[in-house]
C-alpha cells in the first residue's frame, strides 16, 4: 500500500488523526468527526508490510516484542505521533499529526493564570483531559514561554517526542522513551542529577513515576506532567490512589502540588477545535481540602476562588459561549451537571 498517501492527505486535509486499521477502510478525524476514504479496506498483511519496510530493525523488534509501540515519524516534512499496535491479529495504526510550530499562549487560549504557572521555581502542575484533547500541546506552549523568558535547564521525557525545541533563553534536552531512556521513572531518576530547572513528564503512568515525579517537584525542581483524568478533583484521587500510605501522600501532595489544569476540546463556531479549561490552583484552601481528605469540596472551592486564578469548566464553557466562540448547542451539550449550568437564552 502507498502510506506515504495517507499522510499526505492527513495534511492537506488538516486532519487532526490518521486510522489504517489491516480490514478496515482508512479513516481521518477531521475537527473532532471521523471522515473515511473513498478507498477499498486494507488488505491483510498490507499494512505491516508497508510499515516494516519504513522502519528500521530496532523498532521492528521492539514491536514484534510488545506487540504495541509509540513513536514518532516524518512525512512530508511533518510529524506525527504514531502507535502500532494489534487487534485482531491484524496490524493497526493511528496517528496524530503534531504542528510544525509549537502554538503560542494566545493562541489555544492559554490565560494569565496558566502563563503565571510557567514562572513557578518548583513544585507540580498537571495539565489533565482525555486522549486528544491538546495536553501536550498545552505543556508545549508552556515550556516554549519558559524556553523563552527565563535561564533555564529544561528536560523533557516524551513517549514518543512530539513538538521538537530549539534553544532560546534555556537550554532544553528531550529524551524519547526506548531511544534515549527505558522508561520515565528511571529518566526521571537520572534527571535530577542532570541540574535541571523544569522536568515535563509526558504522563505519569504508574506508581513509580508518579513517585519520582513527587521526589523532584518537592527537591526545588518545576514537574510538568499529564494524567487521563478529566476534573482537578478526579484527579487527586487518582494519585492518592496509587499509594497504601495515602494520608502521607495527601499530605505531601498538598504541599508540592501547584495547580491542575483540566481540558477538552470543543467544535468551535467557526470551525475547528477550542479548548475549554477547568483550572484549580493550590491555595491554602485547596490545600487544606487535600491534606484532610476533602475532596468533594474542591469544585465549590474552584467556583469562589476566581481571585485566585481559578475556574470550573462551566464557567469557562460559558465564557466562550459570552465571546461567541462556541455555540448555545455545544455549550449547553458540554456544561457539567454539577449545579452550577448557565441558562443561555
């Protein structure tokens, strides 16, 4: 089969993901719907063929090892971020094609809380959401501030590396798991012994990184992360959940954690995706709320603590909708039954 094809059309198309699944017709997600070619199903065997000829013996091994693999590949002068996997017994591949340009804050729609985030000396910040909803375009946008506007040592742990930086202000390192490291707990290890300012995780995804991540933002390094939760709430219990010890942990995440920023993408009014922002902030309320085990407090804390940066999802679902971005359909299909749901007119 031609793959050069596909990833052609993925680009002229400004689709945001590509799907050839050996079987199926191939696929493109274009602004959030998925859209097929007008072609035939892959053949079985066609896909793994055509994949195995692109790439080089080591990641052929690696996949017949795991049977599932990230990484990144070039077509066309573009990135995308790649996962190879099986289902069926047949080869499947879907890909994410990631920006050439690493977006600015003003244009994801990133405010002067989160830009305030990047000044921070130390501690976490997790940028949450679903797959595909602009995570790491998120922390992207936010080391290229910090990239930009102080001397900082920077390392990156990506699985596989998405937006590539050139150094500005700091110095930035980015090491690709299964190419430059084993895996992020062990990356994460050796990065403190590497001088670094600011260390951006691409997920924490076990006990063992989210426990090396915690060791570092409490010893005077920034921790920027990603977590598969969708509320502030959701997802400090899944880290105290990953733990026996969880009152100590509570304790220790109420004092390094800084802010959790929550996200999902949104169609916009006129076209294309925008993302809508819960952001909680760690205040001294926040933080008493995490230390005593209070959790279902924490959403009425975000909604009366907009002095302090912070926003519910609601709130930030209305905001668009009051700037004309989205529309009343979208905004009343997205709002959170929380109590707190606007009445548009």
């Amino acid at each position: 089969m031609d793959l050069p094809y596909y990833f052609q059309k993925a680009i002229e198309r400004k689709a945001s993901d590509l799907h050839l699944v050996e079987g199926s017709v191939p696929a493109l997600r274009i602004n959030g719907e998925l859209t097929r070619f007008k072609k035939p199903p892959i053949p079985f065997g066609e896909l793994r063929y055509s994949l195995f000829s692109a790439l080089d013996k080591g990641i052929r091994e690696r996949f017949n090892k795991k049977k599932d693999i990230d990484l990144s590949m070039v077509f066309f002068n573009n990135r995308f971020r790649v996962n190879i996997h099986y289902q069926k017994g047949k080869v499947g591949l879907a890909a994410r094609l990631v920006p050439k340009k690493i977006p600015r804050a003003h244009e994801i729609g990133l405010n002067e809380t989160i830009y305030n985030l990047t000044h921070l000396k130390d501690g976490l910040v997790l940028v949450t959401g679903s797959s595909g909803v602009g995570k790491s375009t998120t922390l992207a946008s936010m080391l290229d501030i910090i990239n930009a506007e102080r001397r900082a040592h920077i390392i990156t742990i990506e699985d596989p590396i998405e937006y590539t930086f050139e150094d500005k202000q700091s110095i930035v390192e980015q090491r690709q798991l299964g190419q430059d490291t084993h895996d992020f707990a062990s990356a994460l290890k050796y990065a403190l012994r590497q001088d670094p300012n600011v260390i951006m995780v691409g997920e924490m995804r076990d006990l063992e990184t989210i426990t090396a991540a915690l060791t570092a933002a409490k010893t005077g390094h920034l921790v920027l992360s990603t977590l598969h939760t969708t509320t502030a709430s959701e997802t400090i219990e899944r880290i105290v959940d990953y733990f026996s010890n969880q009152n100590q942990i509570a304790h220790q995440l109420a004092t390094v954690l800084r802010a959790v920023v929550a996200q999902q993408l949104l169609p916009g009014k006129t076209g294309g995706l925008v993302a809508a922002r819960e952001i909680m902030v760690n205040n001294n309320a926040i933080s008493n709320l995490i230390r005593n085990n209070q959790i279902e407090q924490i959403q009425s804390t975000i909604q009366t603590s907009a002095h302090d940066g912070m926003i519910t999802m609601n709130k930030s679902i209305d905001n668009l909708f009051a700037a004309g971005i989205i529309t009343e359909e979208i905004a009343r299909h997205s709002q959170r039954d929380s109590g707190t749901k606007a009445a548009y007119y």
